[in-house]
C-alpha cells in the first residue's frame, strides 16, 4: 500500500497523532495502562524535544492514542517522532512484558496555518480528554473541573492550575489573545473552555478540507504545491517495505567520541560495571549514529543479547530523569556526532524492495 510523503520544511507546524495497534476497546492492553506509563512518555517527550531542537506548542495522552502540536526549526519532524514511538514502544514492552508493534502503522501528521488556526488547533486537542467516553455526555460544569484537574495534558500548565512545564512553549499560543499579558492565562482558560457550550463550525470544516493540512485557501493550495512538487522528483510510489536508513558513522567513531566526551578508554565500553551507565550510552550512540541492532550492539559491547541492550537503554533512561550530570555528557556527545553526520554531507538512504538504492530528501 502507498504511503503519502511527508512534507518538511524549517518552521514547519505539525499536528500529529499515534494511535495503539489493534482495537483497544477489546484487547485488555491500552497504550497508556497506567499513571507509570503515562509519566514515562512525557520524559521521553521532553528529552526529545531538546534533543531535536522541536518546540512544542502542547500535547494530550488519551487512552489509546496521543495529541502533538509542535515546530520544526530544522526540518525533522519525521528523525523526532521515530525516536519519540521507537522509545516509547520499547519501554511499554520492557515494562509489559510484551513483544512486537505498539502503535497503529505510520502516524498521522498535518501541517498547520499559524495564528488563528493554531489557537483554534489548541482548543480542539486540549478539550479531547472531556470530549469523549462518560464525559462528554456530563454537565459543563463537571467537564470543566475534570478537563482543569487533567494531569496527562499541556492545558493545566497553560490556564495556571499547574507550573508551566520547561520543554513547552506557552508564549506563542497565549500572545494570540489579545489584552493585557498579565491576564493572558485566564483568557486562554475562557477560550477553551467556551469550546465545550460553543462548537467551532469554520475549524470543524476546516479539519475536513486537507488530509494534509490545517488552515486557509492560500495555505493549504501552497502545501498541495510542494506536496505535488515531491511526488514529480520520486514517481515511484513510497511502500510500506521500503525502509530509511540515515548513512551511518563508522563505529570506531561514535565510541571514540564517547570514551572522549565520558574520559574513558574504549575499552571500558566491554566492561561488565555494576551501576555503570557507559555501556548503555555506547550501546544508544551506536544504535542512533552507527546503524547498529540491538543485537550487534550486543556483539560489539559484549553484553550478551539483544534484549540485555535493550534493558540497558530501559535503566539508561531512568537514570537520566535524575542525574543531571549524565544528561550533560549525553547531551554533549549527541551534539559532537550530530556535527560528524553534518561534516560528511551524507544524503538520507531509501533501501527498496528490489535491493537499489534510492537517495530522497522527504520522510
């Protein structure tokens, strides 16, 4: 089955969403079973979201699926969400004791207008968790109170109930209201929240229009162009076999770059340590910068499988939530590799089905 191409470009507005494989309304497993589940993807979100330099404008967890509104000043939505549903996804199964795909197929990401469409964007992703289930049959009164008490959303950090949260840009979405700046919080809260008496027709058609954007006449013509425009430069359609592979750095590399940045010798990376992150970090490098399985991480690392590596990245991630130092050298490697992939000028690589390869600038 074809698979549209994703548009990307610096600047660029997504709305995306990930839903959970299957039908969750019969399957005993929800893509979020628990308050642990929740709070583990909002970390992965806000390492993401300074790893890949995305500004997030806000987000939802619902049962089954997630809500994301974010800008990509470099122009990676699609390297942001794979990290984003690839650590996700081994985290719950590592927890669940589950195996194989969590989330339903590709996700779904639309493009969107600024200003008003972005405000009213807001809105609509903001009331979901009261717009659905009992809830959305109970008095405004009831809905109001539940929607403001909703800890899994970006809403309460923005009305106030909660402390703004670091990795979420508030301003862009509360200098839309006009009035005083002081009372911005409490105007954003009233426009919400008139959403649940007033339905918002002009937004609601404006949702049907484009299954590629979200916003005016000019605004989604202009995305059909450049959509149009990617189609004539690769003809052949996008399959689902197809897999991206970005050129990988030799491994010789990334682990020099890690012993540097740790002070280590490269030796210490195939060394069993109890309490030591080094080898997880060599084992996240090499999977992120070098193309290496989990399973060749093993190999190189001498850790013994593939799912010893991906426990080692499970407490990695833990340890990072709280050691803030790590973070730092983390953080400081990932900028020294990204700038080894810049310095070689390495196109994106498409392996098709028939074994060629087939160099393409869209995801």
């Amino acid at each position: 089955m074809a698979r549209l191409l994703r548009v990307e470009f610096p600047g660029a507005i997504y709305h995306v969403t990930c839903r959970m494989v299957g039908d969750w309304r019969t399957e005993p497993s929800r893509l979020f079973r628990d308050d642990a589940d929740r709070e583990r993807f909002i970390e992965q979100l806000a390492e993401r979201v300074r790893q890949y330099h995305v500004r997030l404008f806000l987000f939802v967890c619902m049962t089954n699926h997630w809500h994301l509104v974010f800008e990509t000043p470099e122009a990676n939505c699609a390297r942001f969400m794979q990290a984003i549903a690839t650590a996700y996804t081994v985290s719950y199964n590592v927890r669940h004791r589950r195996h194989g795909h969590l989330l339903d197929g590709r996700y779904k990401a639309r493009l969107v207008e600024g200003d008003a469409y972005l405000l009213a964007l807001s809105r609509y992703v903001h009331l979901n968790p009261v717009q659905v289930g009992a809830l959305k049959d109970k008095p405004i009164e009831e809905r109001i109170e539940s929607l403001r008490a909703y800890r899994w959303s970006s809403y309460p950090s923005y009305i106030g109930t909660r402390k703004p949260l670091a990795f979420v840009e508030h301003g862009p979405l509360l200098h839309e209201l006009s009035g005083p700046q002081r009372d911005c919080r409490k105007r954003y809260r009233e426009f919400v929240e008139t959403g649940l008496a007033e339905t918002d027709e002009d937004f609601q058609a404006a949702l049907k229009r484009s299954p590629r954007s979200i916003g005016g006449d000019g605004f989604r013509s202009w995305i059909d162009e450049l959509y149009q425009k990617r189609l004539e430069k690769h003809p052949r359609p996008e399959d689902a076999a197809f897999r991206h592979v970005t050129q990988p750095l030799p491994i010789a590399v990334v682990l020099a770059t890690v012993a540097e940045v740790f002070q280590v010798d490269i030796g210490e990376f195939s060394r069993r340590r109890h309490d030591s992150p080094l080898r997880a970090v060599a084992a996240r490098f090499l999977i992120r910068y070098a193309g290496q399985s989990q399973r060749d991480v093993a190999d190189c690392l001498a850790i013994g499988s593939g799912a010893a590596v991906c426990n080692q990245l499970v407490r990695l991630g833990a340890k990072l939530a709280v050691d803030r130092r790590l973070r730092s050298l983390v953080r400081q490697t990932e900028e020294r590799l990204e700038a080894a992939i810049r310095a070689r000028g390495a196109p994106a690589r498409m392996s098709g089905v028939d074994g060629k390869e087939d160099t393409r600038s869209v995801l």
